[in-house]
C-alpha cells in the first residue's frame, strides 16, 4: 500500500488530497534474489491478502506505515517473513499490538509511523533478520534500495515476487518545490530518479535502506513512477518514539 494523491480540481486552484486508496508497488524495478531483504515482511488483513509492507526491527517488533495500520484491530492483521514470495513460503506470524503515532495526520499525511508486536518472538536465520535503524538524517544523493510488492504499474496487479529499485534520495527542500502545493515536512525523507521508476501501491510502510541501516518507510506518492518525488517517513526523526514504543 501507499497512501496515494489524487488532484483534485478546483474553480481557482488544483490541491492534492489523501484517496481511499491507500495501495502502492514499485515501478521500474527488478526481481529480488532470495534471501536478499531478510528484514522484508509482508503485512496482511483477514483475507490474508497483501496490503502493506513492513520490516523486522527486532525478535519482537515489526515497523510500518500508521496509514497501514489506523483502523484495523491488531486482531485482524499477520505478518509473514522469509520468503520472497507471496503465494508460498515464509512464517506466519499473528499480531498482539498495534501502536501508531498519537499524532498521526491521515490528511497532511504526516507521522506516519507504527509498530506491531508479534505474538510470538521471531526465529531468526538467513532469510529472517532485523534491519538497523538510522540514528542521524541523511540529506540529497545518497543511494538508497527500496523493496516491496507493490503494483509494477498503476493501476495494476500485485507481484507474487519481491521486487526492489536503486533510488536518490532528494533534500527536503528539493522535495518540497517538486511536490508542490502539497506538503513536505523534515520528518520526511524523498527520492527520486527518473521517470517510470518509483514506488506504488502495496509498497506502503515498506523499508528504504541506505547503508545497511533503514532511513525511510513508505508513506506517499503521486501514482506512480510518473516523475514525481516519492515520500517515506524519516526514521531518524522518529527513533524516539519507536524505541519508547518497543521498550515498554
């Protein structure tokens, strides 16, 4: 998922509003080797059917999109870890806890963040490993990789591979003027390559890693690939509230 923009049209202005739609996939990118995003998890509804992204943050505590999670019962929702697949493979894992972030802004799409407790402690092993958190911000041009299962086009299906895409990452304030009237905040990390590459639907809450930590979840886009920046959450900008959160 990926809490998608739509422009609306106004008699003096155009603006972006948050849709219903809250699904993204990566466009433009590449299937992942097995084994190669061990922190990758895959977050599903009663149907058991894909919706989000997410990643291991420890035995414990996986880290995803508020976006995700805002509605749902922790009841009602599974993670899935090890496979690169979403038809077969994996461990299934039943959530005891779902927190998001008491100021979460479904409109202005902002502190988008949430933690989900595992019923039960992960076993971890080559295809199962957590994935170290940024602890200080990154700014423009730095290499980064997002993996996910969000739709190859939009609109579109849901890959059954994980795919992932090299991306740049952008300054804010590149990322303000690009995305323009809709608002980028420094607690936001963007990137942006090229046309026809980016982040879609079934993305969202995904991890973004630069430098083996992870630096960004995925929050908002313009659908999709179309040569605007995408928006992921700063992680650094919120350890804070993620290790309050895990530790309690």
């Amino acid at each position: 998922m990926f809490k998608l923009l739509v422009l609306v049209a106004t008699a003096s202005c155009t603006f972006a509003a948050p849709s219903s739609d809250l699904s993204w996939r990566i466009v433009g990118g590449n299937k992942a080797p097995d084994g190669s995003f061990p922190y990758q998890i895959s977050l599903r509804g009663l149907f058991d059917s894909h919706s989000c992204g997410g990643s291991i943050i420890n035995e414990n505590w996986i880290l995803t999109a508020a976006h995700c999670v805002e509605g749902s019962l922790a009841a009602t929702l599974t993670v899935v870890v090890g496979s690169n697949k979403l038809n077969s493979g994996g461990v299934k894992y039943k959530i005891s806890k779902a927190i998001y972030h008491e100021n979460y802004d479904g409109y202005l799409i902002k502190n988008d963040v949430a933690v989900l407790k595992l019923a039960k402690p992960l076993e971890f092993n080559s295809d199962v490993q957590p994935i170290p958190l940024a602890d200080s911000d990154i700014g423009g041009d730095a290499d980064c990789v997002l993996s996910g299962w969000g739709t190859t086009s939009y609109p579109g299906n849901v890959p059954n591979d994980l795919q992932y895409i090299n991306l740049k990452t952008l300054t804010v304030e590149d990322c303000q003027q690009r995305q323009a009237p809709n608002e980028v905040f420094d607690s936001q990390v963007c990137t942006l390559t090229q046309k026809g590459e980016g982040a879609c639907h079934g993305d969202s809450g995904g991890p973004l890693v630069s430098g083996g930590k992870q630096i960004g979840i995925v929050s908002w886009g313009r659908p999709c690939g179309i040569g605007y920046p995408d928006v992921f959450t700063r992680v650094s900008s919120f350890r804070e509230w993620i290790n309050k959160n895990i530790n309690e």
